[in-house]
C-alpha cells in the first residue's frame, strides 16, 4: 500500500469580493482536486489544537499525525533541522527574516521576495559584523534564515512577521524575559543594512531593500518519534521550504533537495513530482508540499493565489494521481491544506481545513463535486488532526 499525502499550503480561504464572493478554491479551475473530492471521501479538519497558533508547523505537525501540544517547541528548531543545522542542548534557534519596515510598519516580511543569491552576502555580513561565540547566522532560503543561540533568550514573546503585514511593530516587539537580548541584535542590523551593496542595488531597481532582520519563532531542540518507529513506514518528503524538511527529518523521513524548487508560484512542480514518484517506487509514503498558495495569500493577492491552487492541481495533483493509477499497485491519496491564510486578513486562520482521501486504483472517474471550505453538509465529516495517524494506518 502506497500512502500519498499531496498538499496545497494556506490554500483554504474566505470569500472574496475580487472572485464574486468566492473563495480562491471556488474560483479555481481545479478538476482533479474535484475529481478525487467526488471518488473519495470530503472531510473537513481542523489542523490546529485548540491554544495553538494556526501556523505552517503547528498545521503541519498535525497532518503528519503528530499532536503539536505534546511535542512543539517553536518554529525555528524545526527549520534548523530541515537546514541540516544540529541544536545542542543549550542552544535556542531563531528565525531571522529579512524584513522591510518603513515608517514603522512591517511593509513586507520577505524585502520583496528576495532571491537566495541576493540573500546570501547580507546574511554573510550579518554574520561577520555580528555573530559571537555561541551566536552564528545560518544561510537559508530566500527572506527565510536562522540564528542559533547558546544559552539564547527562549523566553520573550516573539511575531511571526507574516502576521502583522501593514500594522505597526512597536506592539509586536519582542517582550519579556531576554527580550532586549533580541531587540539590540534587530536594532544593530538596521546599521549594517542601511548602505548595503545589495540594498543599493534592490533600490536602483526599485525593489525593496532589506531594513532589517525580524527575530522570532525560536525555541530549542525537539524530537518526535519516526515513521518507521510509529507505522513501520519508510517515505520522502518533497518540499521548497526548511520548515516542511525539518517535519520530515524529524520524523525520519527522506528529505530530497529539489532543483529549481522555489516555494514560490514559479517552483520545478515537474522535478518535485518525479522526486516524490521515484521515492514511492521503493518507499511507502509521500508527503508532497507546495508553498505558493500561502505566499499569494500572505501578499493578499485573490487571483494570483487561484493560479498558484490552479498550478497545484495541474501540476501537482493530476500527475500524481494519474501515475498511481497506472503503476496500479493499492494506494491511499489525501489531498488537502496545513490551514488557511485569507486573502483578506494576509495572516493565517484556524478555520478547519476541506480534505479529500481516496483508495485506489479506481480508474480515474470522471465526475465533479465540489472541494471547497463550505462541504460542511451531508458530505463531509469534521474531524481533527488525531484522526491522521488511523489514516496513516489504515484504519479510518
Ligand atoms: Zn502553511
């Protein structure tokens, strides 16, 4: 038995006036999803323990079938796990976004979606003006990158940047015990960045230059127990983002790196398929993760995020599903979202999630129904996140 877990991030969603007053989901053009929806079985999931923030990690952990209460520790281990960056014990990881603030508004948690290539000499001078011993910058992805932190602050209540798009930050400081610790790293950055080579060249193009670095979601090592100690399950998960990878190398699981794999509407959907259909020849499980829907949310853009679902489906969903039924060996697909991240709010919420599972081989049925955030009715069941792993396991 193949199990296959397909999933489209943030790409649930609430009315729109800019689609008629439909959701991305309703708009888009997404015949396989609807496909399955109608050979399969609607639910609707709530992704998030109740108390916990609706983000990607919590959501996440729980479409994986783990229970964010027992085994969260914030956001940022998690992704120094997907870095490949080992925590020692008494070290704290941060997430360090580059971030463009002006006039005191957090204008854009990524300084326009900037590239890795333009990333890396900034993160190199944050690295030789400030790093430390026992305080170093590590390189990600794009705006997304980490600070790890012996004996650093767990303590103060840190924003994720993405949550508070336009407002001010003088609220969303960081607070509490050790918070100053985090601020003066912020403040100094300011300095650093200002003349930047790499700022100055985003301005003459009229891009965003980076203002500063946005310190948050930190927390110490975690560890969950694996696939192949709770199912018996070898698999891979195929994904853009350290956060996703991190999940996966946590939870034993192969983490194969995508060429061109952008976590963005422009990503290699062709080479993060065949990277999950090469893995389900040998292994049992794949988790497949696309990250642009919750981007195109987080930019507050409704027709663009209805491409990014579209693009999903097409290039995602359909292929995945058409090559599981021609290998004709048994499988069960689930296809669904981590959470919501409405248009209108550029944030995410913890609305349940719509969520469609399916055992086949069926023969690629033609007929529709609808795969949407209002299958609430007669056909679909609310569920939670702990009915994942009886899913996994074949018993729900
Ligand atoms: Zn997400």
């Amino acid at each position: 038995m193949k199990t296959v877990m397909l999933i489209g991030d943030g790409m649930g969603d609430r009315p729109c006036p800019e689609l008629g007053d439909r959701t991305p989901l309703q708009a888009a053009q997404i015949p396989w999803m609807r496909r399955i929806a109608a050979a399969g079985t609607l639910h609707l999931v709530d992704t998030v323990p109740p108390g916990l923030p609706p983000g990607s990690d919590v959501a996440n952990l729980g479409l994986l079938g783990y229970d964010a209460r027992d085994y969260y520790t914030g956001r940022a281990p998690i992704e120094a796990a997907g870095a490949g960056i080992p925590l020692q014990e008494d070290e704290v990881a941060f997430r360090c976004n580059l971030v463009h603030i002006s006039d005191g508004r957090m204008v854009d948690y990524s300084s326009g979606h900037i590239s890795s290539e333009e990333a890396a000499p900034i993160v190199e001078s944050l690295e030789r003006e400030l790093s430390r011993s026992g305080l170093h910058f590590h390189q990600g992805v794009q705006y997304r990158h980490l600070v790890v932190w012996e004996n650093g602050p767990v303590a103060p209540v840190t924003q994720p940047p993405h949550d508070i798009l336009g407002q001010e930050i003088a609220p969303y400081l960081p607070e509490g015990e050790g918070a100053e610790l985090v601020l003066e790293l912020m403040e100094a950055s300011k300095e650093l960045l200002r003349e930047h080579p790499v700022n100055q060249a985003r301005v003459a193009r009229g891009e965003l230059p980076v203002t500063q670095i946005w310190l948050w979601g930190q927390g110490p090592a975690l560890q969950l127990p694996t696939f192949p100690e709770l199912y018996d399950l070898t698999g891979t998960v195929v994904t853009a983002v350290d956060l996703v990878r991190g999940l996966g190398v946590l939870a034993g699981l192969e983490t194969p790196v995508v060429e061109g794999a952008t976590g963005w509407i422009d990503t290699n959907y062709a080479g993060k398929v065949a990277a999950a259909l090469d893995a389900l020849i040998t292994q049992d499980f794949a988790y497949v993760h696309i990250e642009a829907p919750d981007e195109c949310g987080h930019v507050g853009d409704a027709a663009l995020k209805t491409q990014a679902i579209e693009a999903f489906d097409q290039n995602v969903v359909g292929p995945i599903w058409q090559a599981l039924e021609e290998r004709g060996d048994p499988y069960k697909l689930l296809v669904t979202m981590d959470h919501r991240t409405p248009v209108e709010i550029r944030g995410h919420s913890a609305e349940p999630v719509p969520l469609a599972t399916l055992e086949g081989p069926v023969g690629l049925p033609e007929a529709q129904t609808d795969f949407d955030e209002f299958i609430h009715g007669g056909n679909a069941e609310l569920r939670t996140y702990e009915w994942i792993p009886g899913w996994i396991r074949g018993q729900a």
